[in-house]
C-alpha cells in the first residue's frame, strides 16, 4: 500500500480527492493538509511514501513546500496537482524537485498512475505540460552579458530560479512583498526579461 497525503487548500478538492483515490487497492491516504506548512507538519507525523501537492495555497504554496521536502526527506516524492500549467508554474514545481505535474483536469486513472509511478521513482507528466517544456528548451537561451544587478537583486534572482514565489521570497529574505516586487521590476528593467520564465534560464546560466 502506497501510504498518500494530499495537500490542497479546498477542502472540496482535498476530500473528494481523499475518498477516490484511497478507493484504489494500491493506495492508502493517510492524511490531508490545507497548506504546505500543515504538509510538513503530516510529513513528519504521518510518513507518508508520495505526497500530492497543490501550488497555490495560502501562508505556504506548494514550490516552497516541496523545495522544503526535497531538502528535509529527498526520497519522498511529490506529485503536484494544480490548475495552472503555466510557465511559471511549471518552472517553480520542477525547480522544487517535483516527481510529477498534472492539472486539475486529469482523470482518476491518469492521477493513481502518477502515485504509483513517483512510488516506483518515475517522473509523471501531464502531456500539456511535456509540450511547454519543450517549448521552452526550444526557445534561445537568455544572453545577458555584464549586466549590472545588485546584491539583493542578485539575491531575489537566485530565488526566483529555485522556483519560489514572491511572498515566499518574501518571507525568506525578510521583507515586504512590495520590496520584492521593486527588485523584480529593476532586474526585469537591467536584463530586459519578459516573464520569469527568462529569469529562471538566467538565474541558471549566471550560476554557471
């Protein structure tokens, strides 16, 4: 028995989540959280063996809970299911070190297969979102040369490629929301990037 925790800030979602994935002979939930700081507080009581985690959800969303994991239990697998499937979305999950991504539209069949697949240690992916990453390793990498960023900006950059939010920036660095987004507009403004999709590709290519 796969044991399950499914984390989502709609309770709806979550317990219907609950009640049909936990129908599966392979599946055990053991628990649901409504937030990813609940998530690693039922990580820690409940040892779960694959977490399904939603993105956007409030006080914590599910990148910085899942970076948090990766880091805490890098064996414990999260599968995130969301609505978006967004560029952005997408980059800040994976970047996290999620196993798969699906959205919110996929059936019963497709959801207990990427359970067991991130189980068994496979990447399971919504093929929508298969599509947009090749996009986007298709598309030119980001040639910026000699710009001139800040520390902080430097700071916000580096996070913004590990896939966090900007509230979660926020609350890393410790300062305001609107701060973070000052910083985003200047290194934006330097780079001439276009969505944080381009800041991710030159977070990763400053780093060498």
């Amino acid at each position: 028995m796969i044991r399950l925790l499914i984390v989502d800030d709609q309770a709806a979602i979550r317990d219907a989540l609950a009640v049909m994935l936990d129908l599966d002979p392979d599946i055990s939930v053991v628990g649901t959280a409504s937030n990813g700081q609940e998530a690693l507080a039922a990580v820690e009581e409940l040892t779960p063996e694959v977490v399904l985690m939603d993105l956007n959800m409030p006080v914590m969303g599910g990148a910085e809970a899942t970076g948090t994991l990766r880091e805490s239990h890098p064996d414990l697998p999260v599968v995130v299911l969301t609505t978006f499937d967004d560029d952005d979305s997408i980059l800040a999950a994976l970047r996290a070190g999620a196993r798969g991504y699906l959205t919110k539209d996929a059936d019963r069949g497709t959801i207990i297969q990427a359970v067991r697949g991130a189980h068994a240690g496979n990447a399971i992916l919504d093929p929508a979102v298969q599509l947009r990453l090749l996009d986007l390793a298709s598309r030119k990498p980001v040639e910026q040369p000699g710009i001139d960023l800040t520390a902080r900006e430097r700071e916000v950059l580096d996070l913004i490629g590990e896939g966090l939010r900007n509230g979660e920036i926020a609350r890393r660095l410790f300062i305001s929301e609107a701060t973070v987004k000052t910083h985003i507009n200047n290194l934006f403004a330097k780079a001439d990037l276009h969505s944080r999709a381009d800041a991710v590709r030159l977070a990763l290519a400053l780093r060498g």
